[in-house]
C-alpha cells in the first residue's frame, strides 16, 4: 500500500514526521533519564507545524498542522521508546487513549501566501491538516504560530524557516539497503545562508501491523545542519525488520513556548528527499 515511491503520499510524510511529537518525546532535548520520568507523569504538549515539500518528481506543496495532547501514565503501549544516540527511537501501538485538546483557531503565517487557519470548531479537538499547492517559503522567511485560546491558553511565537539542504547520501534513487551492522551514513551540502538552530533531521517509519493497532516504527535523528555528515547508528536500524521503510530527509527548525501547563513545539521543515529503505 504505502511504501512505493509511487503512492507515499503528503498527508504521510506528514503523519511520518509528527507522530512521535504529537503523541510521545519526538524530539524532546532531554537526556534519557528526564524522559523515562517525564512519561511515569501527565505530560501536556502542543505541536504546530508548517512543511514544505521540495522533493523532486513531487508537485511542491505546503502542510500545516497542529494538535494538542494530554499522555498520561499506560496511554501508550510501546515496545521500545527512547534515546539511542542521536535518535529518538519508538516502536508502538495507535495512541487512542491519548486526549486530545483545543487552542482555538490556530493560524500560521509566513512566506509568500495567506496566513493558513487551522479551526478549533472539531468536536474530537483534533486539527484537520491543511495542504496547499505550490512552494511558499524560502530560507530565513518567518513562519509565525498563534492560537486564539481554549482549554490551551493563547499563545504566539515565531521562526525562520530553514536553509536547504541537499543531501548526496544516502542516494534515494533506489532502495537504500539498512545495515544495523555499520550504520547508515549521510552526507549533505547546506546553503550559504543558515538560520540558527537549522537542524539535518531523518526519519525512518514502518508499519507494524503485528505488535497491534496501528503499530508503526519510528525513529527520528537529528544533527547539526553545519556538519555536513552523519551517522545513524546501526543500534537504530535494529528496531526495523521489513523491506518497506520510508525515508525521509528534511531540514528543520524548532521554535517552543508555553501555553499555561503546556509545552508547545513549533517546526518548520524542508522535505528535500523521499524513498524507500530495507532491512540487509
């Protein structure tokens, strides 16, 4: 169904790139130890993000997203979920019990069209993603992120959107064979202009139908934009069993405020490549 470069579609690569932050750690800069004691109590978070696909053989298009949770203790049933290296790693079921949480109307504005309103009107507290055609953002522009206010009290806050990277490895031409035995390594060029904080991110996702409901793995790796190689580490790539696994290789920036008791995350991402991975 999904994996074939042929019918990965947007509305994917977003569900790819926000699952573990919407639902879980994501990113969370924390050290290990902080996590493992952040998920035995209530965590409250919010994501927004705005996306843009640069991928060539793909119509550019722009995303944007929000959602807002309450995880309490036992929400998540998850095989592994934590910190390996670089990455943060999980292996789960659908977080159905999570609780969703209305801002209000969220609008995110910035680059070359109309601010985008997310409504707060759905009776779930979900957020219907918006997808608009064409490119909308270049680097350095603005990307700003308010919400009206609700059960997650108002809150704004603005970015840069982040520099372009043009990665040279892995080559996503054909299926990238994944070798937990060295690694996969990745290599990339940057543009002149860098915002601060732009980060080389790459996922990694498989469906696991097998470990229940909705059952997916996810790792998500970050490095510094300016290194220019990378390494993610072989103990990553263990958690990944099939010859169905997207890739995906972004640039990223990270904005984060407080909304009351929550802690928002807003990110700003240049997906410049899309392809498929297989376990060696």
């Amino acid at each position: 169904m999904l994996f074939s470069t042929d019918h990965i579609s947007s509305t994917r690569i977003t569900t790819t790139l926000v699952l573990a932050a919407v639902v879980g750690c994501g990113v969370d800069p924390r050290t290990t130890e902080q996590q493992s004691e952040l998920h035995r109590a209530v965590r409250r978070s919010g994501l927004t993000g705005a996306l843009q696909l640069d991928v060539p053989g793909f119509p550019p298009a722009a995303q944007f997203v929000a959602g807002f949770t309450v995880e309490r203790p036992g929400d998540l049933t998850c095989q592994f979920r934590r910190q390996v290296g670089p990455c943060q790693v999980e292996v789960c079921q659908d977080a159905s019990s999570v609780r969703f949480y209305s801002a209000g109307d969220v609008t995110i504005a910035g680059g070359n069209g109309d601010p985008v309103v997310l409504p707060g009107t759905n009776p779930t507290r979900k957020y219907d993603e918006v997808s608009l055609p064409g490119a909308r953002w270049t680097a350095n522009d603005l990307v700003t992120t308010s919400a009206a206010g609700g059960e997650v009290p108002a809150f704004s806050l603005t970015q840069r959107f982040p520099q372009r990277l043009a990665f040279s490895q892995p080559d996503l031409a054909a299926p990238v064979l994944l070798d937990p035995a060295v690694g996969l390594e990745v290599s990339w060029t940057a543009d002149d202009v860098a915002p601060v904080n732009t980060a080389a991110v790459i996922n990694l996702l498989e469906e696991r139908p097998e470990i229940g409901t909705g059952g997916s793995a996810h790792a998500r790796c970050t490095f510094d934009a300016r290194a220019g190689h990378a390494l993610v580490p072989g103990a990553v790539l263990a958690h990944f069993t099939t010859s169905e696994i997207a890739i995906l290789l972004t640039s990223q920036t990270l904005g984060s405020t407080r909304a009351g008791r929550f802690g928002v995350q807003a990110f700003a991402f240049d997906v410049v490549g899309l392809g498929l991975g297989a376990v060696r």
